[in-house]
C-alpha cells in the first residue's frame, strides 16, 4: 500500500506584496499525492499553479501552512525533489552531458556510478548521441530532454514539471508526453506536473488538479480512472477532458457564474448537457466515476 | 562558387582594403623623404628605417629590449587581471563589499591612469616593481568593470537551478557566476591587454631607468635618431597587434559554446 500522503500539502496560503499591494497567490490550498502517483494541475493564469508547484519543490518558502514530503516537512530544495522548467534551463557552456551531470553534482554517488548514470539518463531520454553537443545546437524538444534528464538522473522521489512543454509544438510536445508517461510508468517516480493544456493534463494525470484564480484555490479534483498508457483519442479521455474544461471555464467566467458555482444543483445540470454530446454509455461510465464530486476545498 | 571559397575572397579582399590606407601612406613617406620634400632628419627614409632595423635587431639586443617589455607588459597583465577578477567577484557577490567599496572604486576609476605616475614613483622607486605595478593597474581596471558587470548579470533563471540542485556557494561562483561572466571577463581581459600594452609604454617613457622599447625611443629621441625612434613605434604597433590577434584567438576559443550568428 502506497503512502497516501507522500506529497502532503495542507492549508498553504502564500501571499505576495507586490507595489504595496497584497495579493493571495494561494488560498488555504489543501492536496495529498500518493506515492508513485501522477497528479496534473491545471488553472488559468494566475491561479497559482505554479506557485504551488515551487512550494512543493521548495523553491519557495515563504507560505504558510504545511507542506511535508516522505513525511518531512520541505524547508527548502531536496535532491529527492527533481524539478523541471517551463525554460529548459540549460547551462550553455556545459555539454548535454555535463548539463545532466550536474543533477549529480552534490548526490552520494561515486564517480564511476555518476557517469553510469548520466549515461543511462541520456539514453532513456532518447539523447543518446549527442552527449557532446551544446545547448546551441539542440531543438527546443531536445533541449527540454535534457532538462527532464537533469531533474530524473539523481533518481528523485518526486518530480515536480512546471509546464514543461508548453513551449514546443505540438507533435514534438505529443512524443514527449508519451515518453514522459514511458518513463513515469518505468522508474515508478511520484510526478507533479503543472500545465495549462487540459489536454496534457487528462493524459497523463492519474488526478487532474482544477485550480480557480485570484485566489489561488483548488476548484476540483478530477480522477482519470484510464489504464497508462492512454490512447489519446479515447472516447473516455475526451469525456473527462469536456469536463475538466468545464470545470475550468466556470474558473475564468465573469462575476454571474460565480452564484451559479456556489450552488451544487446548476452545475451538475450543466455538466450533464455537455455530457450528452458524447455516448450514453460513456455517459454512465463518467457517472459511476463519480467525475463531479465535488472536492473543492 | 563554393561557401567556403566565397568566405576566402571575402576575407582576401577585406585584407586588401584594409592595406589600402597604410601602404598610401608608405608610398606618401617614401616620396617625399627621396624627394627632399620633408627634411630627412624629421622624417628620415624608409630604407634608413630599414637599416636601423636591421643594426639593433644584429648589432644591438633589440630582441633583448622587446622581450624585457614584454615580461614587464605579461607580469603587470597577468598580476592586474587576477587580482581584478578576484576583487570584481567580491564586489559582485557579496553585497556588504558593494556598498563599502564599489563607490570609491567608481571615484578612482576616474582618475587618470597618468596621475597615478608620481604617486608610484615615489612609493615604488623608479624601477622594474614600480613599472609592473603601473601596468597592472592599467589591467586592473577595465577587467574590474567588465567582471563585476557580467557577475551582476547572471541568469536568475540558473541560479535557481543552482537552487534547487543545491550548489554550495563555491559551486554556484564556479558553475554559475563566473562561466556566465565569462563573456564579459573576456572583453574586460581583451581591453586589459591592450592598457597594459600601452601602459607599458607609458612606465617605460615616465619611469625612464632601465630598459625596454620605450626606453629605447626616449634613447632614439635624445639622439635625435628618428629612425630608430620609427622602428620603436613600429614594433610597439606590431606587438600590440599581435597581442589583440592572440586575445581575440583566446577569446573566441574559451567563449565557443556561445551560438555563432551568421
């Protein structure tokens, strides 16, 4: 039995002062991720995706609440917390191989184990041949290749993703994904990964995290019930996928939708007229589901 | 036509622009040195150059002075850069040191490099140390300003990475701040070499005692032989040539991981 609580963030607030304003990036934001589990966040800009994201990977520290990982409370960066940028964050005078080596720079391994896995990693990232090659000469997919083979090559316990490729176009950033769920489903790492394409969120969420805007709070929390791999052009994976964009249109909806979302009754009668576009028994599926309980915090 | 037999002629006939002017000029001085348009003691010919050339280059050590010059230009050079990228990355890194020093360090930096002359020699003497130290300030401070700028510009962006892989502070200077620098260090190094060049001239003309080509001109000036005050100048030319050549190699070689844009 995994541990429920791997990634246990409870009651996060963080606030940010900016030009003498306050403004509440987070708001009370609650979330336990189990172990080996993949949890997808998706949100409008400004929902504080990425600032939740940070705080987990301890990049940020100034929040208040409870953040813990393997039951530690995060006070700052750990190397069994790998994280990758939106930005592949390469150092343009390290060679791909020096790149990732440098996820190994401060870990207890020798220098023989080090370059094994360095090795290994660039493999398994399908950089295999061009480990001299320097950031220059890379294509934007290559390049966040090597950035998701710094965060994974010190084998970390969780690897948090801040839209990792919301950047590249979009058959490079389909392959990725497939590799990225490859790798995931292979290496068995707890993966956060933040994104705003609702699409990348329900293939490869196990849990699709809906977060609202101003403030930053969870809105709902939608379970993919799917087996990895997923086909992409499932007639369930679009089901949950009409849901999610629901869910995230009544985030960004003017003033009036917000009396509707307060009340249960509404919601769930629209939900279901988007839902009757698709099949009857995709219907019935989604509702045995339980997709629209509601988790908002 | 080829890429690369294209870049050839390029380069062929941008060198052949490039001599245009000097070889005027030669032509110019030739003249009118043969001519008697200018008085031969002012201007003394090129062939009477060449000569000169030749007696201290066999006769006399003019290898001797070139390489006295320039033990005393590389001594002061490498003495200044060192102890400019040092001194830059404490100022860069360390606030407490900005706030202390770099205000007074911008208010020297505007003082003439002449002025500090009298105040070396009197500190130093007139001799090989008070050289030395006068070049390596002219290396110093250019260094100094383009280290500081380049360590004060670094990528947010990978000092968070920095962050997160844990660097200690060690590791974030070396793996960070000062690759990241490494550009601008090389333009400050670049015009460092350059000052020294010239600010070795500069000890050997102000300091007069001892040797070196520019004692060699003062020799020339006072025996009012221009010829071989010509053949000073034109070996400071050539070697100050030489060495922005060789700056420039070294520069393009360490900074090769930068993307070329064609």
């Amino acid at each position: 039995m995994p541990n429920q609580k791997h990634v246990h963030i409870k009651d996060v607030t963080r606030r940010f002062q900016v030009n003498g304003n306050t403004i509440t990036a987070l708001d009370s934001v609650s979330l336990d991720i189990a172990e080996g589990e993949f949890v997808t966040i998706v949100g409008a800009s400004g929902c504080g995706k990425s600032t939740l994201l940070r705080l987990g990977a301890g990049l940020d520290t100034g929040h208040n609440g409870n953040i813990e990982h393997a039951g530690k409370v995060v006070k700052g960066p750990s190397l069994d917390r790998g994280i990758v940028f939106q930005e592949p964050r390469l150092f343009p005078w390290l060679t791909v191989e020096r790149n990732v080596a440098l996820g190994l720079q401060n870990s207890g391994f020798t220098k023989d184990e080090k370059r094994q896995l360095v090795t290994d990693q660039i493999e398994l990232v399908g950089l295999a041949g061009f480990e001299k090659a320097y950031p220059h000469q890379l294509s934007g997919g290559m390049a966040q290749r090597a950035g998701i083979a710094r965060g994974l090559v010190n084998r970390p316990d969780v690897l948090f993703l801040d839209e990792p490729f919301g950047a590249l176009d979009a058959i490079t950033k389909a392959r990725l994904q497939g590799e990225l769920q490859d790798i995931w489903a292979r290496e068995q790492i707890t993966m956060i990964l933040v994104t705003h394409d609702v699409d990348e969120a329900v293939y490869l969420g196990d849990r699709v995290v809906v977060m609202s805007p101003r403030p930053g709070r969870i809105k709902e929390i939608v379970p993919v019930n799917l087996p990895h791999p997923r086909e992409r052009t499932s007639n369930q994976l679009a089901h949950i996928r009409n849901h999610v964009l629901e869910v995230l249109e009544s985030t960004t909806a003017t003033s009036k939708a917000r009396p509707v979302q307060a009340k249960p009754g509404p919601q769930k009668r629209r939900t279901t007229a988007a839902v009757s576009a698709v099949p009857i028994a995709l219907n019935a599926k989604a509702n045995r589901q339980t997709l629209y309980s509601s988790t908002e915090i | 036509m080829s890429v690369q037999s294209a870049l050839k002629t390029r380069r062929a006939v941008k060198i052949r622009r490039g001599l245009t002017i000097p070889i005027l000029l030669l032509i110019i001085w030739e003249v009118s040195s043969r001519t008697g348009l200018v008085d031969p003691r002012f201007l003394p010919s090129l062939e009477n150059v060449f000569l000169t050339a030749k007696r201290e280059l066999i006769d006399n050590n003019l290898i001797g002075e070139l390489s006295i010059s320039l033990s005393r230009n590389i001594a002061g050079f490498f003495i200044g850069s060192i102890v400019g990228i040092v001194f830059a990355t404490v100022l860069a890194l360390s606030r407490t040191a900005d706030a202390l020093i770099t205000p007074s360090f911008n208010g020297l930096k505007q003082i003439s490099l002449l002025a500090w002359i009298p105040l070396i020699s009197i500190w130093f003497g007139f001799g090989e140390q008070a050289k030395i130290v006068f070049v390596a300030i002219a290396a110093f401070i250019p260094v100094v300003l383009n280290t500081y700028e380049g360590m004060r510009s670094a990528p947010r962006d990978l000092i968070e990475v920095g962050h997160a892989l844990r660097f200690t502070p060690l590791q974030r200077i070396t793996r960070i701040f000062l690759p990241s620098a490494l550009p601008s260090i090389a333009t400050g190094v670049h015009l460092g070499l350059i000052y020294s060049w010239l600010a070795t001239v500069g000890a050997e003309y102000f300091l007069a005692i001892g040797r070196g080509v520019g004692s060699l001109i003062i020799a020339g000036r006072e025996h009012f032989d221009m010829a071989l005050v010509m053949v000073g100048v034109f070996i400071l030319g050539l070697v100050g040539f030489a060495l922005n050549r060789i700056a420039g190699a070294a520069e393009a070689y360490l900074l090769r991981w930068r993307r070329v844009v064609e």
